[in-house]
C-alpha cells in the first residue's frame, strides 16, 4: 500500500509514473504539455532524471502524480533501475512516424517488467499523430500491440495538444480505480 498512498504529504495519494520509449519520440514534449500546456519544437535532451508534478482530484481525492522523465539516458540505454522503483504507471510512448520506435516497444515492455515487482498500469502511446503524411504505423497495428500486451492505447500529439491529458489521466484513473478495489 505504501507505494500507492502517502497520507502525510497533504495529497491523499502520491502515485509514481514513468515514460518510457526510444529517444525523440516526444516523452518530454507530452511531460511538458500535461504538467505546464508547454511545447519545444526543437528540445535538446537533458541528462539526468527528472520529474514534474501534478495534481488533480477524483472522487473529492486530492492525487499527486509524479511523472519521471527519462530526460535523455535512453539514449546510452542507461535508464537506471531507481527510475523504475516504485512506479505504478507507465506510458510506453512510439513515434507514429518513426517504424522503428514502434518495432523497440516491446523491449521497454520487458524492461519495465524486469524492474517492477508488481503489474504497472500501462498505455501504449503512438504520439506525433499531426504528422499524417509520414505515419508509418497505422492506429490499428498500435490497437493491435495494445490488446496483445494488455495496455491502453491512445494516440496524441504533444504539438497540438491532442489527446495528452487523456494518455496521463487514464493511466492515473486506472491506479486509482485499482486502488480502490483493494481498499473496499
Ligand atoms: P524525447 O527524447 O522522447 O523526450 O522527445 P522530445 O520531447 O525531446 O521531442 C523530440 C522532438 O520531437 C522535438 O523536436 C519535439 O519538438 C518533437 N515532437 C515531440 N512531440 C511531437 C509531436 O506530437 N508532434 C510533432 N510533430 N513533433 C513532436
Ligand atoms: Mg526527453
């Protein structure tokens, strides 16, 4: 229970959600967009884990998501096993208009399994879905991964705002709902 809830914080729940996915498929972009409505058209990746907050309320509950980003270490394939720890959300986030981020899912899925002992809340996030003229992976090939693994599945587009706080607050919706079960 510790991992889902930390009464003394002034929240009422306090859940850790992690990006994940290749370099440059936008995870920073979509951090940037749900926590601050803020968008970089030319982002330079910053080493070093970092993380934003945001808050919102369900059922008059007051939860903090804490949402890490990997800020550039997939780059050298070096996302640490603390960036994992603890983490009961994930969006596991492809370029629409890049096939071979699409193809390397499924070697974030295992990562993320290899570092959590409990099943983290999971999306499935084809971003960059302005980019029609270059998709390269169709909406129903990333549905398809989707129910194959389990995940939720959405398309989003950090650029013009489509879809991000859907991508985050299913997820978060999701731990709660969860949470609750067990609870009652
Ligand atoms: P990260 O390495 O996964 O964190 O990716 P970034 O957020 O740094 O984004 C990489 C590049 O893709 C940047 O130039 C962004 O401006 C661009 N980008 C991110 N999201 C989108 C999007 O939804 N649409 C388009 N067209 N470009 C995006
Ligand atoms: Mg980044």
């Amino acid at each position: 229970m510790a991992f889902y809830g930390e009464e003394d914080h002034g929240q009422d729940y306090l859940f850790k959600i992690v990006l994940l996915g290749d370099s440059a498929v936008g995870k920073s972009n979509l951090l940037a967009r749900f926590a601050r409505d803020e968008f970089f058209p030319n982002s330079k990746s910053t080493i070093g884990v970092e993380f934003q907050s945001h808050k919102m309320i369900i059922d008059g509950k007051e939860i903090k998501a804490q949402i890490w980003d990997t800020a550039g270490q997939e780059r050298f394939r070096a996302v640490t096993s603390a960036y994992y720890r603890g983490a009961v959300g994930a969006l596991v986030v492809y370029d629409i208009s890049r096939r071979r981020t699409f193809e390397n899912v499924g070697r974030w899925l295992n990562e993320l399994n290899s570092h959590s002992d409990m099943n983290v809340v999971t999306i499935l996030v084809g971003n960059k879905s302005d980019l029609k003229d270059s998709r390269q992976v169709s909406t129903e090939e990333g549905k398809a991964l989707a129910e194959t693994q389990k995940l939720f599945f959405i398309e989003t587009s950090a650029l013009d705002s489509s879809n991000v706080t859907a991508a985050f607050k299913t997820v978060i919706k999701e731990i709660y709902d969860i949470l609750r079960r067990k609870v009652f």
